[in-house]
C-alpha cells in the first residue's frame, strides 16, 4: 500500500462517517474517541500484545481523532505542524525542557 498523507486520511474518514458522526455530535464523539485511547491503554498495557492488535488500536484513536478535527473544522494536518521545528515550548529536537511527568519512568 502507497504511503497515504494525513490530509487524505483525514478525508477519508470525513467522508466515510462523517454523516454519522455529525448525528452523533461533539460530545458523543468525543465518548467514542476517549473509549479507542482506553482500548489502546490496555493493548499498550498488556506484554503479550501483538503487532496486529496494536495497529489496529491506533488506526482506531487516529481516526476518531481526525473525526474530531473535521467536527471542529480544523485540518489535523495542519495542527500537527506545531511539532515540525520540535518541542513547541523550546524547539528543539530532542526536546530539552527538562520536565518530568507523572509517568515517566525513572
């Protein structure tokens, strides 16, 4: 398969369920989207997951991110730029802010 952009995936996905997902709205969306990162937590998770499964967790999140984008009529191409110069706080690559979260592991 031909490598595939993110402006045509999200187009994809806009067309193939845009209908539905504007019936559904923003905020059932939203639930749909935040059910697909949980479904990849748990993959992520799991040590015996395999390469298929996690394909298609991703796939999963990334579409109904892109579903989320159109819904607010903003290009996910556009927004993912941000990160194109690195870290959009100190711009470099890689990041050098120094920060820890919560789970980083140490």
């Amino acid at each position: 398969m031909a490598d595939v952009t993110i402006k045509e995936f999200q187009d994809v996905i806009a067309r193939t369920f845009g209908d539905k997902d504007s019936a559904r709205g923003m905020a059932g969306t939203f639930m749909w989207f935040s059910e697909e990162v949980g479904e990849l937590a748990r993959a992520l998770k799991r040590k015996d997951a395999d390469r298929e499964e996690l394909l298609v967790e991703f796939s999963d999140v990334f579409a109904w991110l892109c579903t989320l984008a159109s819904m607010a009529g903003t290009d996910i191409n556009e927004a993912v730029t941000r990160y194109m110069d690195g870290c959009p706080r100190c711009h470099a690559i890689p990041c050098a802010c120094g920060e820890r979260t919560r789970f980083q592991v140490v």
